[in-house]
C-alpha cells in the first residue's frame, strides 16, 4: 500500500479577514468617494474609473492604512489621482459649454434642483484644479482645513486662501449667470443713484 501523504491545510484566516474588512470599507464609503470624484472631474464615467482606481490603491495599502483612517488615505489617493490625470492632459474641460443646457424646461417637479444643480456645475467648471479640489474637500465632504491641508501637501493658510479666491469667483459666475440676471432688479430710493 502506497503511503498517503499528508495534506497541510494552510491558515486564511487573516487574508480572509482582511478582505473583509477591505469589501465593508468599500460599501460603506463607495458613494461617498464617487461623489467626490465627480466633484473634482465633473464627469461621471471619468468619476467611477478615477473611483476605481482609488480603491484599488487603497486596497494594496490596506495592511497599513486600515488602522489608521483608510477614508482619509482613499481620499487622498482620490485627489492624486486626479491631480496625475489632470497633468497628463495638461488640459481640462470638466463639460464642454454647448453640451450643458442654457435653459430648463418646466413643468417637472424637479426643475429648481435641476437648474440649481446646471448652475453649480457650470460655476465649478471656471474653477482652477486646485481651487475645485479644496472647496470640494472643504465644503462638499465638510472637512476641516487643516485635514485638507494635510491631504493636499500645503499649509492651512494656503487652504484659507484657495477657498477664498474660489468662492470670491463662485460668487462671480453665480451673479453673472442669466438667470440670476433675470432677477428682478432691487428698488431704489427716489435720489439714490443705481
């Protein structure tokens, strides 16, 4: 009789443990990661791939970032991703002016947020990368500025004033957009020059 040689079951207990860990991290913050990068790309199959890849990084660093805050790490990895692409093609157009539409049409329910949302985008669109990136991290996701100094490589002064040329020229394009022209014009005092 032959002899039967032993069969070594080998231990997956931390590999499957740590995909595990890995696939809850990606439900539960999946979303909010492609809502941060169509923010940041302003398209959204540009926003799943550059997502994807995010997440594919985060997951070759997982052992190391997992202890620590792996939504900050994913994040970051977001922001350099799109900081690599952007400098590959050295020339951005989030959406092309002829494709968003000049006007919505009524009679749906949700026109307000869709025109609400058009005037957004378009306002974003005239942002430079980097101003689009800090309002996106500062006001869309709510961090902090020194956490988004911290995931940009700059200061907390250089936040503050990205933020404030950004939203100075936010404002800007939100006031000159049409239908904010459209707006009733403000009365005047008799004798108070307009």
């Amino acid at each position: 009789m032959d002899a039967v040689e032993p069969v070594i079951l080998v231990d997956d207990a931390p590999h499957t443990t740590h995909d595990a860990e890995f696939t809850a991290f990606v439900r539960a913050h999946q979303a909010d990661l492609l809502r941060t990068a169509w923010l940041l790309v302003g398209d959204a199959h540009r926003a799943e791939e550059l997502t994807q890849n995010a997440l594919v990084r985060t997951y070759g660093a997982w052992r190391r970032v997992r202890d620590g805050d792996p939504l900050a790490y994913a994040r970051r990895v977001l922001v350099n991703l799109r900081t690599d692409s952007w400098r590959r093609r050295r020339r951005e157009l989030l959406v092309e002016p002829d494709r968003l539409a000049h006007e919505v049409r009524p009679g749906r329910a949700d026109d307000d947020r869709l025109a609400d949302r058009d005037l957004v985008v378009r306002a974003l669109s005239t942002l430079t990368r980097r101003q689009r990136t800090v309002l996106v991290l500062r006001h869309f996701l709510g961090l902090p500025e020194a956490e988004v100094a911290d995931e940009l490589g700059v200061s907390v002064g250089t936040v503050k004033a990205t933020t404030a040329r950004a939203i100075a020229k936010l404002r800007a394009e939100l006031v000159a957009e049409p239908s904010a022209a459209a707006a009733p014009p403000s009365r005047t005092r008799t004798g108070d020059t307009p």
